[in-house]
C-alpha cells in the first residue's frame, strides 16, 4: 500500500530575501558524520546526504528550493547550481569542475561543489572540505599538469607542414660540401644547432626549418670553395700545348 507524502507546511516569505534571512534564523547544526584520511592525516567531515537531509526541509518550508547539474558552459565543463524561491525569485551562478580524471574523482568534484554551493548561498558553515575536496583537487591538480604538457608538447612539435622530398634530397647534396660528416649523428646535430630544437631525425624538421639548414649548408659550402687557392698562371701555362 502507498502512503501518501505529507504536505509541507510552506511559510509566507515575500521575498527571496526575506526567506534567506528567516532561514539563517534557524539553520541547523550539521553533525560531522563521516572520517577521511588524506596520507597520514585523518578528519572527520559532514558529506552532501547529512547537509541535505537536515537543510532543505527547513528550507522548503520557507518557500526555498535548490537544484544543481553538471554542464557545459562556454565549452567549460561546470556546476550551474540555482536557489529557488516560491516568488519567483532566484540565486544561480556556475562552480568550474575538471574536465580530465577518473569517474570517481569526477564524481567527487562534483559532490564537492554541489555540497560546497549548497552552504555558500544559504549560509550554512561548512564543516570541513572533506574526502571530496581531497579528490576534486587531485583531478583539478592532474588537469593543469596535462594542460602544461599540451603546450610543451605544441611547442616542441609545430603544426607547419613537414620538409619535403625535394629540401631532403638538397640537404644530403649539401652536407658533403658543406664539410659535414657523413655520419647520421653528425647531420642530426648540425641542423639541432640550426633550428635550436630537439630532433631525432631531419624528417621531424618543418620545410621553415629545413629551409634555413638548407641556407646554412648553402654558406659553409661557398665559403670552402672560397678558401681553397687558384692555381698558380704559370702551371697554367705550362699545362697548355
């Protein structure tokens, strides 16, 4: 047999303000029911079921309700949270939440934020940050490194268009006159002081890049025919019939 839930008793607040300011009247003293260990350290800490099970009937007898969801904004990934009041009127913002992590640290952001917006627009005192803001800035702390890692690497690795049949063919042409050894290693490190980047090879080079190789082989190639002496008019002639 279902048992038909009890009407609440709503109180006649006018305002969203008004309602707020009854409801910090009254607010109650949330119990610090759960432990959590972060390393050696352990804490005790009221999750979001404790705060919303003593919270929100009181505020839903003052014509207040709360609602909150993940979603994207912008192309950021967030909480949109809401407080409602029977008037009309309402209180709503956004929480950032990390876009990279596991399930469960993604899920404990948002637990965090929920329970953490939840006290910031009626007033509630949190009692501590909890297991969940442990995790939510193990998943905040792993997207900036993976963010600096994305950079390092988009500079390590431009996006231009890669050296060509035609610049590889002219580089190998050059290295000899040039001087440069015939050795791979010995090639490699010449155009790594050339383009002041690392590289393993002359295909990871980008054709801006195999261009100024290119320019530079070009000069230590003319500069050694430059160096090396004519000969002599008088072996010349005699060379003649």
């Amino acid at each position: 047999m279902t048992t038909a839930a009890m009407p609440v008793e709503t109180k006649n607040i006018g305002t969203l303000a008004e309602a707020l300011a009854d409801l910090q009247t009254q607010l109650p003293h949330v119990a610090k029911n759960n432990t959590a260990k972060a390393g050696t350290y352990s804490y005790n800490y009221a999750d979001l079921a404790e705060i919303s099970r003593q919270l929100l009937p009181v505020m839903g007898k003052l014509g207040l309700s709360f609602t909150s969801k993940p979603t994207l904004l912008d192309g950021k990934f967030v909480l949109a949270y809401k407080l409602r009041h029977i008037s009309g009127e309402s209180d709503e913002g956004v929480w950032p939440l990390p876009e990279r992590g596991s399930p469960q640290e993604i899920g404990s952001a948002v637990s965090y934020a929920r329970r953490y917006c939840l006290c910031a627009v009626t007033g509630l005192a949190p009692d501590n940050d909890g297991e969940d803001a442990v995790l939510a800035e193990q998943a905040a702390r792993k997207q900036r490194v993976e963010r600096v890692e994305e950079r390092i690497a988009a500079t390590q690795a431009p996006a231009e268009p890669r050296i060509n049949a035609g610049q590889q063919k002219e580089m190998q042409d050059l290295f000899p006159q040039a001087g440069i050894g015939a050795g791979k290693a010995d090639r490699v490190q010449f155009a790594v002081t050339v383009v002041k980047r690392q590289i393993g090879s002359a295909t990871e080079l980008t054709q801006a890049e195999a261009k100024k190789v290119i320019d530079r082989l070009q000069q230590l190639a003319t500069r050694r025919v430059e160096q090396v002496p004519a000969e002599a008019p008088e072996a010349v002639a005699e060379s003649q019939p």
